[in-house]
C-alpha cells in the first residue's frame, strides 16, 4: 500500500475518532481507505473523462487550417450538410 | 437580427466546402468569430456535431487510421462550434408532464417538444431544436431569426415561424438580410 499525506478540518477528523472508537474501523487510516473506495466504487463516472482528457491533450496538437482540411475531406460528397445532420434526424 | 438562433447543419455546412450554403455558413461563422452577430443554439447541436463528425469519419476514414484521429476530429469539431461563441441552451430541470394519467417528471426541453408536436407533425430532433429555439426567442426577444439549411424545415418555414415566433431563413436569406457577403 501507498502513503498519503492528507489535510482535513477538525471536524472531520474528530468524526473519523468517532468512527474509530465506535469499532467501524480499525484505525483512521482504515476509515479514510475504505469511504475513498466505496466512493470510487460508487461513482465510475469520475474516471469516465480520462480518455476524454488525453484525445483533448491530442486535439491541442491538431492546427486550425489542418482541422479545417481534414473536416473537408471527411465531409465532402453528394449529400449536403442539411441532409448528413438530417441523417441523425432519423431522415432520408 | 443580429442575434440568430443557428442549426447544427449552418455550422457543418461552414466545414464542407462542397456545400450549396458554404459560402454563407462560412460569413456567417467569420462574422460570429469577431463578434458582430451572435448565435443561440441547443445544447443538442453540440450532439448532432459529434455525431455526424463521428460518423462522417468512421464511413471515410475507418478502414485507414487505426489511431485516435477520429475522436481528435470530434473533440476539435466541438471547439470550433464553442470558437464561434455560441450559447448554449439547456432548458434545464425536470418537471411533472401535465397529462392525466402520465405520472412521471420529464426534462422541460422534453416537456417543450411534445407541446410543440401538437402544433407541427415533425421528427424527435427537429421537435427538440424548435423547442430550444422557441425557448430562447422567449429569454431573448432579441433573437430575429432561426438559420437552417434543412429543406424540410425551410419548406413549412410559414407555419413553424409563426410558433416559434421568429422567421426561418436559410443561410444564404440571413446573409442577404444582414448584408453579410
């Protein structure tokens, strides 16, 4: 296991001495882990935008004039701009 | 007029060259760029944009770029329509849908189409987009005109203007308008 130095206020640090002595953990660092992991558990979306941050990290390398030259190339064809979002609209 | 409520397809059609509106997304978009007129959209319009960027892409490219291009392409597709300071609107909050024996509470965006559905016989997307539009021309009677491309749209332009309370002019009627080109 990993160390870290964490500050919190009073209040929450009396509380956890309560959680402690109340026998729900072992100790305070116990408390810490195991709310941490419940919540990390709890709630997967918070590592949801990883991927999210590294194509932005990618997308910051791309020029204004080669996104724009890629963009044309992608949309380019018979059907107009009105008819690709159309598209999405559930038409033609 | 000034103020513009803009369709997804205004913004694609400023990335397509080979589009009967370029000409005219791409004023309008240059003209957004340095502020001298201003556009609404709906928090939808940031969907449809990763969804034809997404699609467009995967139909062209897939079988050649084994790379991130592709979400690269959405993600910078995305900050152009956010580069052309457009606000966003999200008619936030849910609330309860006032038919008998419906019980159930449903975004106001939501809440907002169906209403519009009794007046207008269109598809989801373009019940939602008029729903934001009619909104917004409500929060902002400065709003002159809803901008589209969409041919079907443009051809009920009478009946749909009148409930959205503002005109439907295509791309190339708003540059007209407002003496862009």
């Amino acid at each position: 296991m990993e160390i870290i130095n964490v500050k919190v206020e009073k209040e929450v640090k009396e509380k956890l001495e309560r959680l402690v002595k109340r026998q729900a953990y072992k100790n305070k660092s116990e408390a810490v882990r195991k709310m941490l992991e419940e919540h990390f558990k709890e709630h997967p979306e918070l590592f949801a935008s990883d991927e999210l941050y590294v194509i932005v990290k990618e997308a910051d390398k791309m020029t204004n004039e080669e996104f724009e030259g890629l963009a044309a190339e992608v949309f380019k064809g018979p059907k107009t701009a009105a008819e690709l979002v159309g598209e999405g609209r559930g038409r033609f | 007029m000034r103020q513009f409520y803009m369709d997804t397809n205004v913004f694609i059609s400023s990335l397509k060259p080979d589009d009967p509106y370029h000409k005219e997304a791409k004023a309008i978009a240059r003209r957004l760029e340095d502020d001298e007129i201003q556009a609404e959209t709906s928090v939808l319009t940031l969907v449809e944009t990763a969804s034809v960027a997404s699609r467009l892409h995967h139909a062209k490219k897939h079988r050649k770029q084994e790379n991130n291009e592709r979400k690269v392409f959405i993600v910078k597709a995305l900050r152009r329509l956010a580069a052309l300071k457009t606000r966003f609107i999200n008619i936030a909050g849910d609330i309860p849908i006032a038919v008998k024996n419906i019980q159930t509470s449903l975004p106001s965006l939501f809440n907002e189409a169906i209403t519009l559905s009794l007046q207008a016989p269109l598809r989801t997307f373009d019940l939602m987009q008029l729903a934001a539009a009619g909104h917004a021309k409500q929060m902002n009677s400065e709003l002159g005109a809803f901008v589209t491309g969409d041919g079907e749209l443009l051809s009920k332009k009478q009946e749909l203007s009148k409930i959205i309370k503002m005109p439907i002019l295509s791309p190339k009627e708003y540059v007209e308008a407002l003496g862009l080109e």
